[in-house]
C-alpha cells in the first residue's frame, strides 16, 4: 500500500510540476508575442532598436583584433591576450572574417552576433508571426504533451530504479578523468566568471517548483504516518526521549553548519570538521568597478576623499605610479565609474588610457543610495541637498587635489632629480575625459578655480556630449521641463531625491535585466519606450540598466536640487549656476542677486578643449555643444568641435573604436610646460577676469 501511495504522490507531483512549468512558459511566450507585435506596430522601431546587441557586461579574454590606435604603444598584457586567444584559436574551430588590411581578425561575441543579425535579418518581419504561430500550436498539443510526459516520466523513474548499481573506484577514476578533462577545456578558453543573476521568471519558476516540493513533502509525510502508525509512533517515542534527554538539535534556521571538508594535496585526506556558512543566494549581480578591472587582470587601487562639506567620496585608480601622463575621467548623471571599464580589455577609455601609459583615476559624483558620509547619521534630506554646483566645486576639486597629492609623492619619492626639471612646478601633466553632467562639472570647477584664484592643474579637457546648455531640446524634454516647473514647489517638501530606496525593488531592477536578456522582444520593448520617454535617443537604455552598478546593494540616484539646476539652465537658455530662488541668498553665494553666467567666464580657461557630439543624441543635441564652442572660440579658448553618429549613451557604454582612436590621439596633444601654465598666462587671465568683474 505504502508503496502504491509514493507511486501516486509522485506521479501527482510531477504532474503538477509539468502543468505550471508549461502555464509559466506559455504566459511568457504570450507576452513575448505581444511585445513582438506591439514592435512591428510602433513607428521608427529600426532606427531606436540599432546596436541593441552585445550590451552584457562580459569581462573575457577573447576580443577583436586590436584597433589601429592600440598598434603602438599597446601594453604588454594585451599583447598576451591577443598572443592567447589566437593560440587557443588554432586549435578549436572559431570563426574568421576576412580584415581590410588582409590579415585575420579573430571573431569576437559583437561580431559573431552582429552576422547571426546580420544572417537573419531577412526573417525580421516575420518573427511576430513565427512567435504566434509557436503559441498557438503549443496550446493545440499541450494535453498531448501532457500526457507523454507523464509516461515518459513513469518509464524513466522505472528504469532509473532497475539501473541503479554501487560506485566502483573505476568509475570514480573516470568521472575524476573527465572533471580534469573539462577543467583543461576551460582553462583553454580562458572565460572570466561574469553575470551569474537570475531573472524574475527564472526566480518564479524555481519558487513554485521549492513550494510544490514542501507541500508534497507534507503529504508524503501525512501518508506515511496514517498508513505506518507504529513507525509513527515509535519516531515520536525516540524524539521524545532524546529531548527530555537534553541532547540540542540544530536550529532548522541556522546558517552555520560543521561539514566535513577534506584539501586535495595534504598529507592525511581524511574528512575534518569545519564551519561553513550557508546563505540563501538571490542570484544578483553586485559586481563593483573594482571587480570588473581586476578580472580583466589590471592592478587596481581605491582611494577613499572626502569632500569640505562632508560626503565621503571614491576616487578608483588603474594605477601607473611612475607616469608622468594622467588622465581622469568622470561619469554623467545617474552614472559611475563602471561605465569607463564596461567594454572590454580594448573598448573601454579607462583601459585604452591606461595602454597607452597614462595612470587612470576615475571619480565617482556624490548621488548614492547607501549615503556615504562623515556623519552617520545623516537623513535624506541633507544628504540629497546638492545640485550641479557642489559637483563642481566640491567634489571635482577634492578629486583633482587628491590626484595631485598622490602623484606628487609617488613621482618625487621614485625619481629624485625630477624636482629639479620642474623647478617646483607640477611634475606631470593631467588631463580630464568627462560625459554629460561630468563634462559641465568640469567647465565649471576650471572657472571657479581661476575666479578663487587657485590652481586647477589641468593640461587638456575632452568632453563628450558635455551638458550645460539645454535650450534647444526635444517635445519630451520640454513637456517634462515644463511639469517639473510646475510641481517643484509641492515636489520640494516631499522628495528630496529621485532614487530607489528599498532593497527589494532594487533587487526586481537588477533581475529584470536578466529577463529582458533572455526574452529580447520584451526587452526591445522596453527598450523603444524608454527611448520614446528621452525623446527618441537611440541609446542603450537596457543596456545600461544590465550593468552591476544597478543593483539591489547600491545604486546613482538624482537629487531633486540637481534636477532642478538642469531645469533653470534649460529655462534660462544659459550655462549659469544653481538659482536659489532669492535675489538675497544669489548675493550671499555669488555677490550678485543672479546666479553666476559660466558663459561670461569662458575667457578664463586656459587650456585646449576638445568637444565631440553625437548627432543621433537627442539628451544634449549637436547644436546644444555647438554653443558651447561658439562662446569658447569668441573667448579666445583653443577648442576643437568632433561630431559623430552616436547617441547620448553611446560615448561610454559601446564599442566604438573610433571615437577611441579620437580620444587618445587628444590625449597625446598635451604639450604645454607647467611654467606656461602657471606663468604669464597667469598674469593675462587675471588681468581678463578684473576687466570682466569691472
């Protein structure tokens, strides 16, 4: 009988199993389906969906053939992963494509997914309809399929009972054989751990499976002690006596257990008791800068500041210590450092800087959810108090004299008679790569450091799709710009910042990328209307929200104050600084009862530009960086103007070995002697801003 009641539970059980495994899955082919139609059905899909593919974060040593600006110069290690990957290539079957200049190019994911694109793009139209046509027969056959599944099942538990047979040493041999076997495959092609998340749908799938499982699991337990009462009875006697005996059972909520553990390689094998904990694992990806330059093999070194007014910030270096060329480089809004290392060993501008002999420093803005700071205790409100002014006077400075300190010790401390060539002056020369808010931040802390009379120690500035000016914008910025206007004075009171606050919804953020991964209509879906909501800008917007600096640990947010600063530049149709509403509290911060024009004070920088656009960017459109070189060449500033067909997110979260290649031939531009900086084109500046305060 007992026998027959675990034949039926099971049956029962996978049964159920397999009935809301296959519901899940058509509810999830359902939705997919009607993404892919309202795709086909939303206007200008082709041109916002261009380049979606390939946004993982995926750190591995196989990549394209090196670009033209890595051919001198290229370090060393990235001379050994291209020596690597070609020696692991001639012995596995990999894929070629033919280069302009008649050599191999290894086949790389981009590229190997841009020709599958590329292969089936003539069925683009008809996957709607391919997708309908699936769901539809998978609901015709689906009690069919129920049904042999359950034979199947049945024949299979049968047969797995029959064949069941005690472990020999041999077979432990093999399978040991074959562990090292499978372990050399991967060692050959050499792959970095990368994104382990699971996705909503993955995490639902394996709940509802754990719940099916306790609840039979009960039932079974229910069964077997109706139909065994002895058995029964005699389990509760014995538990009975061994805790009136006071013998402690491990709590079923502890996450310490002693396991018996034994390290290949020691002397005597045999198993010894260890502590080992056990965490119930969420599957998201918490990956941090740092995790992201150190897989790749870089050294890397982080450098806690703090600012004057408190907030704790983290400065993070891909350190060359003897260099005398430095490069800094700071990320826009709701942004981090990630997003200069996120495209690989030879498409990130954090590790093309650093191949070409630069020491890297990358900042990171103030704007976190985990609120660090010196006190604390501090609440939302005070710490979300800032706007575009404190970036650029608070913390681009604390950075900059960090840098300064850091490489002044390290350069006269390795080479003594350095401080002889400088003559006191500063021993190396630095230059600054910023994007969108990074790139107003850094115009801004250039001209106040002139107008408080301090150094900014800058050799060069290069500013992609730099903010600052956002008169001309599209309908959906304006239609925003205008509600914000209206709300600010209720919004004020109420939210001191645009963030996610709570663990739980940030985990839901972090797991639906992985979703959008794995069912790319919905995905492309998401991806058009949140292009619609940015008023047509093409960039990867799902993309970026896959990278691990989205995730339920931490997060960038906005404070409302800075975006409020973003909607006063926009009105006043200039680059001023943040208006605090009085003409009393303009004079106590400015001396002046309007907030400070930085466009009047483009006379004051001293240094070469260089401004590139994109003219697919509709967040800071081409004309909007136009203006920006138009007030800096009737200034006298040295600007250059580059423009390419990228979007606003494309400057830093895709592959462009292009705008790479510019980037660096700028870099290696830096030519100006410290004494010249600091010399008579001192006196001539202060002399321009007396005339400009007169």
């Amino acid at each position: 009988m007992q026998r027959l009641v675990d034949n039926v539970l099971a049956v029962t059980k996978e049964s159920v199993k397999m009935f809301t495994y296959e519901f899940l899955n058509n509810i999830v082919r359902l939705i997919n389906g009607i993404s892919t139609l309202l795709l086909v059905i939303l206007p200008g899909k082709t041109s916002i969906l261009e380049g979606i593919h390939g946004w993982e974060l995926r750190p591995t040593f196989r990549g394209p053939k090196l670009p033209r600006w890595m051919e001198n110069g290229v370090s060393s290690f990235n001379e050994f992963i291209y020596e690597l990957s070609v020696d692991s290539d001639t012995s596995s079957s990999v894929n070629y494509s033919s280069d302009s200049d008649g050599g191999i190019q290894l086949a790389s994911p981009l590229s190997q997914s841009s020709r599958v694109s590329r292969a089936s793009s003539f069925t683009k139209y008809d996957k709607g309809w391919m997708c309908l046509i699936r769901c539809v027969f998978s609901w015709i056959l689906f009690p069919a399929k129920f049904l042999l599944e359950i034979l199947f099942r049945l024949c299979h538990k049968s047969y797995y009972r029959g064949s069941e047979a005690p472990t020999t040493p041999g077979s432990l041999q093999l399978s040991h054989l074959h562990s090292i076997k499978k372990a050399r495959l991967l060692k050959d092609h050499v792959q970095c751990a990368t994104d382990r998340r699971r996705g909503i749908i993955e995490d639902l799938h394996l709940a509802i499976e754990i719940f099916i499982e306790a609840i039979f699991d009960v039932v079974h337990k229910a069964a077997h002690c109706l139909l065994s009462p002895f058995d029964t009875s005699r389990t509760l006697l014995r538990w009975f006596c061994s805790h009136s005996s006071g013998t402690k059972d491990i709590p079923a909520g502890s996450s310490d257990a002693s396991v018996s553990t034994a390290t290949l390689g020691d002397n005597n094998p045999m198993p010894t008791e260890g502590n080992t904990s056990f965490h119930q694992s969420l599957n998201t990806d918490s990956r941090t800068c740092r995790d992201v330059i150190t897989e790749y093999g870089y050294p890397y070194e982080a450098i806690p500041v703090v600012t004057s007014d408190g907030y704790v910030l983290l400065l993070e270096r891909i350190p060359r210590r003897d260099a005398r060329k430095v490069v800094f480089l700071q990320h826009g809004i709701m942004d981090s450092s990630m997003g200069w290392v996120s495209n690989g060993v030879v498409g990130s501008p954090a590790f093309a800087a650093f191949d070409q002999g630069f020491d890297v420093f990358l900042g990171n803005f103030r704007g976190l959810v985990s609120r660090e700071h010196v006190d604390k205790n501090i609440s939302s409100w005070q710490y979300w108090r800032y706007s575009i002014n404190e970036h650029g006077t608070k913390d681009i400075p604390t950075f900059i004299e960090k840098i300064h300190e850091v490489k002044t010790s390290e350069l006269n401390s390795s080479q003594p008679d350095l401080e002889d060539e400088t003559n006191g002056s500063q021993p190396y020369k630095i230059c600054a790569i910023c994007h969108s808010l990074g790139g107003a931040a850094i115009l801004m802390y250039v001209i106040t450091r002139w107008i408080e009379e301090k150094p900014h120690r800058l050799s060069r500035l290069v500013l992609l799709s730099p903010a600052g000016f956002h008169d001309d914008s599209t309908f959906a910025f304006t239609v925003v710009e205008y509600l914000f206007r209206l709300l600010a004075p209720v919004l004020a009171p109420l939210v001191p910042g645009f963030y996610i606050p709570t663990r739980f919804f940030r985990m839901l953020l972090n797991k639906l990328a992985r979703d959008f991964h794995n069912y790319p209509a919905v995905g492309r879906l998401v991806q058009t209307l949140m292009s619609y909501v940015v008023g047509g800008d093409s960039s990867n917007w799902v993309g970026v929200i896959g990278l691990p600096h989205y995730n339920m640990n931490d997060m960038p947010g906005v404070s409302f104050r800075l975006a409020l600063h973003l909607v006063q530049m926009k009105r006043a149709g200039k680059f001023i600084m943040f208006d605090y509403g009085s003409a009393a509290a303009n004079i106590e911060m400015y001396g002046s009862p309007e907030p400070l024009d930085l466009g009047k004070y483009y006379g004051l920088i001293d240094v070469p530009v260089d401004l590139v656009a994109g003219r697919k960017d509709r967040v800071i459109r081409p004309s909007m960086v136009r203006k920006h070189r138009k007030l800096m060449r009737d200034s006298g500033v040295e600007v250059s103007y580059n423009e390419f067909e990228y979007a606003h997110l494309d400057f830093t979260f895709s592959h462009r070995e292009e705008l790479l290649a510019y980037v660096m031939s700028r870099l290696l531009l830096v030519e100006p002697s410290p004494k010249e900086q600091f010399g008579h084109k001192t006196a001539r500046l202060k002399k321009k801003y007396a005339e400009m305060k007169c």
